[in-house]
C-alpha cells in the first residue's frame, strides 16, 4: 500500500478486545468507511482517514516508522514499547493525545491461592512471568524488589502450576482468569485503557488541521456517552438552589414560562451520569415536569 500524504492514517486493532470499539469511536465522529477485499484496510469514503487494521502490539512500531499517523492501542502495550525501546535509543515514537474510555484493565501480580503474602518484600527472590517485562522491571525497582522476571509470550496464568514461575504479572479486568487458575491477585502494577497515540514524525499542515477537526469530534463523542439534557420547572425564588443540583450542569438557561410568571423553564447539559437520586432531591427543591434526553452530538 503506498501512503496518501494528504489523508490521515489510524492504526487500529484488526480483532481483538479493542477493534470494534476503536472503530465505533470513529464511526461516531462521522466517518464512513469501506473495507479492501483482504480486511487490512478501511477507506474513509467521506473525509481524508484510512485504517490500518494490524495487531496490537505492531501499532507504537508503526507510528515510530511513521507508516501511520495515528494508532488506537492500549497503555498497557504504548508503555511496554516505550519502556523497552528507551534502552535502545532516547526518543519517543509517539505522543499520546487522547485517553479513551474503553479497554479498561490493569497490570496486576499474582500468585498461587495457597502461597502466604503479607507485603511487597514477599516478591522478593521469586520468579515473575509476563509478557509486560520492562513495566514490571519499573515496578519492580520503583518499589526497591529484587525479583526475576520469566519473560513470556503468552498464557501467563498457567506458568505457576507449571513450575516455571512463582508468580505472574499479567493483564486483569474481572479476575475470572486468575479465579479460574486458582491465583490471587496481591498488587496493581498499572492501570491502562485504550489510548489514541501520534506519531512523533511531523505530519503536513493539511494533516494536522484535519487531525484538529477529528479531536474536536473525538472529544464531543467521548463526552456524549454521558451527557444528558434535562429539562425542568422551577419556582423563580429557588432556580439557584435547583442550579446547584444538576449534576456536571455548568451554565443553565432560563427560560419564561408563559402564563406562570413565578415559574421559569431551566435547561441544562449535564456531564455526568444523572441519577434517579439527582431527581428526587431536584424535586424535593421544588423542581417539577424533569425531563432527561440523551444528547446525540456535541461540539464543545
Ligand atoms: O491479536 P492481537 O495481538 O492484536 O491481540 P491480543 O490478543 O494481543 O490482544 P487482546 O485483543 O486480547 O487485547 C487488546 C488490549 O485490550 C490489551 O492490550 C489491553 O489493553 C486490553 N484489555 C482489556 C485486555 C483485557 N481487558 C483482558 N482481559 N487484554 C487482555 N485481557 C486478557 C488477559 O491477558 C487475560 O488472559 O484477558 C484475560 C483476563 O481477563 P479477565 O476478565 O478474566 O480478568
Ligand atoms: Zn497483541
């Protein structure tokens, strides 16, 4: 495939655990895309993006050769890369520009059920097996451990029934794996959701206005997922006090009420999850008619 300089190119997980959320994302900031006959690209049909489809773990090397402009990965891997490629030489491959909110997991150790363990120092002089050796060497010596690390490249979880390590440091999200392994989970080495990375190779003026646009629409879709629009009735003398309790709500409008000049119509764009408990005390404050809407865009 030759690169397009005049079109912005993602890199995204081909399938895996963050595929179809990373191009849902980019769904809903408008972009429609046809697929190539062999699936390892997607042509934006109706503005300048292309999508990469590739494996996971190939995406920070691809912003570092500057073959894509941008990647969707998780932290989990970005730091792993970045971590073990600072050995070899100092500059970074990418710069990460967005969180995002889907992939959530963390790096956690864990041992067998049965082993006692009482603190940190308890790691110490056992064997790690991972496939996240340069973070977990970090956590490691950020905590003053000295523990070996078995490095992996995959099913992590059965190396201590196999004898090859005394512990792991393996990705988490509801413990399932590590319950049905018969291991406990005893520290969270990192935290790590989906991430949108750049390239740190300069893009073209034209690209990086586009890329503009896009964060601006990344942005609002991120924050749509939570808002709500709610309408309400409320007394003029406690407009103030009901303001106060729209949750994540900045600035409200008020409106007149025709025929209840007491009354005013208040409307507000609320950022955060809206309750049934928000309700009720809206109304204990005198509110009455609550609307709540979901909001189907948003440019902030
Ligand atoms: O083929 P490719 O290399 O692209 O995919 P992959 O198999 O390497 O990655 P994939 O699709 O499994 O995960 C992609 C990314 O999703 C990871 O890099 C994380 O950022 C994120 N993620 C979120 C997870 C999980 N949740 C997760 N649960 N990645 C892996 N797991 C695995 C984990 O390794 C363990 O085996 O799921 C198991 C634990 O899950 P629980 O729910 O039992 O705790
Ligand atoms: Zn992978």
């Amino acid at each position: 495939m030759v690169r397009d300089p005049n079109r912005l190119s993602i890199a995204v997980q081909k399938s895996g655990r963050l595929s179809d959320e990373s191009i849902a994302l980019l769904k809903r900031c408008g972009i429609r895309f046809a697929f190539s006959k062999d699936q390892l690209f997607c042509y934006g049909e109706n503005l300048p993006i292309d999508l990469l489809l590739v494996r996971d773990d190939d995406i920070p090397q691809l912003l570092r050769d500057n073959v894509c402009d941008l990647g969707i990965v998780g932290q989990n891997v970005a730091q792993e890369y970045a971590l073990s490629n600072a050995l070899r030489n100092g500059s970074s491959a990418y710069t990460e520009l967005r969180r995002l909110d889907f992939g959530y997991c963390r790096l956690a150790i864990a041992i067998p059920e049965a082993l006692p363990f009482a603190d940190l120092d308890d790691l110490n002089g056992r064997r790690i097996a991972t496939t996240y050796p340069a973070i977990t060497r970090r956590f490691l010596d950020e905590n003053g451990l000295s523990a070996e690390i078995v490095s992996l490249s995959g099913s992590v979880e059965i190396a201590p029934s196999l004898g090859t390590a005394d512990a792991i440091a393996d990705i988490v999200s509801s413990g399932a794996t590590l319950r049905a392994n018969k291991l406990r989970e005893v520290a969270t080495v990192v935290q790590s959701s989906a991430v949108m990375l750049q390239s740190a190779k300069p893009m073209s003026a034209a690209n990086r206005e586009f890329l503009d646009r896009l964060l601006l629409r990344i942005d609002g879709a991120l924050q749509v997922k939570e808002s709500k629009y709610v309408m309400l009735h409320a007394p003029r003398n406690a407009v103030e006090a009901i303001s106060r309790l729209i949750p994540g709500a900045e600035t409200p409008s008020i409106l007149p009420l025709a025929g209840h000049p007491d009354k005013v119509a208040l409307h507000a764009v609320c950022t955060e999850t809206v309750l049934w408990e928000h309700l009720e005390s809206l109304k204990e404050a005198g509110a009455s008619s609550i609307l709540v809407l979901p909001v189907e865009k948003m440019l902030l």
